[in-house]
C-alpha cells in the first residue's frame, strides 16, 4: 500500500493471537509495546481466552539494548511453570521487533532445548508484511499447521483449512466426503487435546477453501494433497467444486439431491426481495465479486461491491460484472469514502459489515468471512439470511459488537 488508507469501524477480523487458541492446551506470550497489548488484551476480554495469554511489555530502551534476549527465557520459565503445563507454547513478536532484525529464531531454539517436551513456535504479529507473499494471518495459520503430526495419508479423513470456525452440521459437504470414502473433515476446533489436534497431520488431503489457508497447505503439499476451492455461491461453480474433490478422492456420488433445494431458496428469496438493491462486500465473503455475479445471475439487483483488492480467483467474475455494468464498485480503504460514509450507493440491503457501514442499508446479512459456509449449503443458507434481513431492520453497530472484531 503506497498511500494513505482509511481503515473503517467495520473493519477488522479474529485478530492474531485469538487465531493460537484453536491450538488446544496452548498458552500464548505476546512481546509487545503496552498500547498492542492493551489492544490485544481488549479482544481476549471479549471473546474470553483473556486466561491463555500473557505479556512482555518492552520499549525503546529494550529494544535499542536487546534485554528481551534475556527476559523472554525467564519469562516463558515463568509461564510453562504454572499450571496448566501447556504442551504448546505460542510466542507472538511485534512489528516493532520484526522490523529491528531481532532474531526470534535463535530464542526458540534455546528455550526448545530447556523445556523438549514442550513445542515452541514464534509467531509474527506484523502487518506491515499485510501485502507482502507472506502475510500475517495465512502465515499463522502455516505456523498452527507445523504443529501437526508428520504421518500424511495414513488416516482417511479430510482438513479443512481457511476458516476459523468448521462448517454447520447442516452442509452436504460431511454426507458428500462419506459417501465418497472419508471418515470424517477435520477442522482446528474439532480437537479437545493437543494429540488430537496434531492427528490433522494423518490426513490424506487439505480442502481450503478459504485463502487464509493457501500457504498452509502449500507447506504440506510434498506429502499432503490439497485443493484450493474457495467459497462460491454460484451453483454452476459449486458443482465444479465437487468434481474437483470427487477426482481428489477418486470416488464420486450423486449431487442431483441438491439442486432441487437450491433452486427453491433462491426463488423464495427472489419473491421476497424483489428488485430492492444489494450491496455485497469483502468481509463477508472472499468472493465479493462472485457473489455479487450469481445474485444478479439469479435475478436479483446489485448495486455496489465494496472489496479489499480483488483476488485472482476473483478477477473473471469482477471482469463480467464491469462489461454488463449496473454495479459499481469501490475501494474499502480509498480515503475519499470517509466523508461518504452511510450515504455510498443505493443498496436497501447489505451483505456483510463492510457494506452495511459504507452504504448505509437498513438491512444487513450478518455474514462474516463466509462463516459456516460451503457447497449447496452455503447458498441455500445465504438466501434465507437475505429474507431474514429483508424483515428486519438491522442495527449494524449491534452486529459489529456481537462478532467482537479485532481492527
């Protein structure tokens, strides 16, 4: 990013080090100035693992001598110490530190040799690498994922990587991989204990579908297949989807079931939404202009994408919506929207955060990062999430608090 950016009250998501608490009987230690700790501390309060991290405070003068060489050893002694002995142990760096050429590297190495039976991982907290080909939150998630056990294809299930949270009980996707061989899809918080969590290292195969876990599955991808099938909602495309898995295992089943379903939700919303206009944005979706592609191919108006960039796997569709026109799309971070924030566009309903605070819809679709979202499912749920909106009128300020994000 080469000019000023303008970062939004709807902005945001997990945050960092919320990311290290998948990890079961983790603690966490953040090396930080007082003002990302305070920050931080905020977030743990909220989402209530405020108990499993702990802070080494520094400044300048720490900084310009070099005395967390010798305070983080006696601080991690401290914390592996106390109970409950954790098997993993999360050292968070700031930018501050990462930008310094401090070198965490050689301070994992010594306290891995003192304490062996304990896994020591260092975790950037940088967004200054935000644009770079290793950002913060995918990196993190790589680093979660060399906690898994070495021991590839021997089990027959499946991981999910990508999203924070598994899929809901109700998508196709579970019943699908079963049918197809699969004894079970796997996700960080499936895991109780540490050993179960490092059993997602015995799988034969890496679903992200979501872009956060791209890199993940890129550093497992010598012994550990993976498919990279971020979310869709375009029925054509989710079909490709499964095609692509059903190769991957080498087994397939029949999807006609679902059509039916599908079909039926859209028309429901359809009739419901009528022509009122539909604002799609990044935060709720890490398609925001596929999304916005199948609803006007459903037959629904859309007036704005709000979006962060455009991906690659993004791009085909952003192409078809500019050559049919109807749609304008803005930059989240242009400076130039602070002054029209609330009034941006023509939408009635907002899908996502980031388009409810831009435009100003009365309705917003509470739906973050696709949360919960896949295959016929996530569509079929989507349209009942828009006649939901489309009822009530919607306090996105109320919304934005109950999700809890971390700017």
């Amino acid at each position: 990013m080469n000019s000023l950016c303008f970062c939004s009250a709807a902005f945001g998501s997990w945050g960092i080090v919320r990311l290290g608490t998948l990890v079961p009987e983790c603690k966490m230690l953040f090396v930080c100035p007082y003002s990302c700790g305070r920050h931080n501390s905020i977030g743990a309060i909220q989402h209530g693992y405020k108990d499993r991290v702990s802070y080494l405070f520094i400044d300048e003068k720490d900084v310009a001598l070099g005395t967390m060489y010798d305070d983080i050893p006696k601080t991690v002694h401290t914390l592996v110490s106390s109970e409950p002995k954790p098997k993993v142990v999360l050292i968070y760096f700031s930018c501050v530190l990462y930008m310094s050429g401090f070198d965490w590297d050689a301070i994992i190495e010594e306290i891995s040799q003192e304490y062996p039976e304990i896994q020591f991982r260092a975790c950037m907290m940088n967004p200054v690498a935000s644009e770079t080909s290793d950002p913060p939150v995918p990196a993190m998630i790589r680093t979660l994922c060399s906690l898994w056990n070495k021991d590839a294809g021997s089990a027959k299930t499946v991981n999910l990587l990508g999203p924070y949270s598994k899929l809901s009980p109700e998508c196709e996707l579970y019943t699908v991989l079963q049918a197809c061989g699969a004894q079970d899809l796997l996700h960080f918080t499936n895991a109780q204990t540490y050993d179960d969590y490092a059993l997602m290292g015995s799988s034969m195969l890496n679903l992200v579908i979501r872009p956060e876990g791209l890199l993940a599955a890129k550093a497992w991808s010598d012994t550990m297949n993976y498919c990279f099938l971020p979310v869709s909602y375009n029925l054509a495309e989710v079909s490709g989807q499964y095609e692509t898995i059903f190769e991957a295992l080498g087994a397939k089943t029949d999807l006609a079931p679902y059509y039916d379903a599908v079909t039926t939700a859209i028309e429901k919303a359809r009739a419901m939404i009528g022509d009122l206009p539909i604002a799609v944005c990044s935060s709720a979706t890490c398609r925001p202009f596929g999304l916005a592609k199948a609803l006007v191919e459903y037959g629904f108006t859309v007036s704005d994408v709000f979006s962060d960039g455009c991906a690659f796997y993004d791009a085909e569709a952003k192409t078809w919506l500019a050559e049919r026109g109807g749609v304008a799309f803005h930059e989240i971070h242009d400076p130039s929207l602070v002054e029209q924030v609330g009034h941006i566009g023509t939408a009635q309903i907002a899908i996502g955060f980031m388009a409810g605070y831009y435009s100003g819809a009365p309705h917003v679709v509470n739906l973050m990062l696709d949360e919960g979202h896949f295959g016929f499912y996530g569509i079929i749920h989507l349209m009942e999430m828009l006649r939901d909106a489309a009822a009530t009128q919607s306090s996105l300020e109320a919304c934005i608090e109950r999700y809890g994000l971390i700017i």
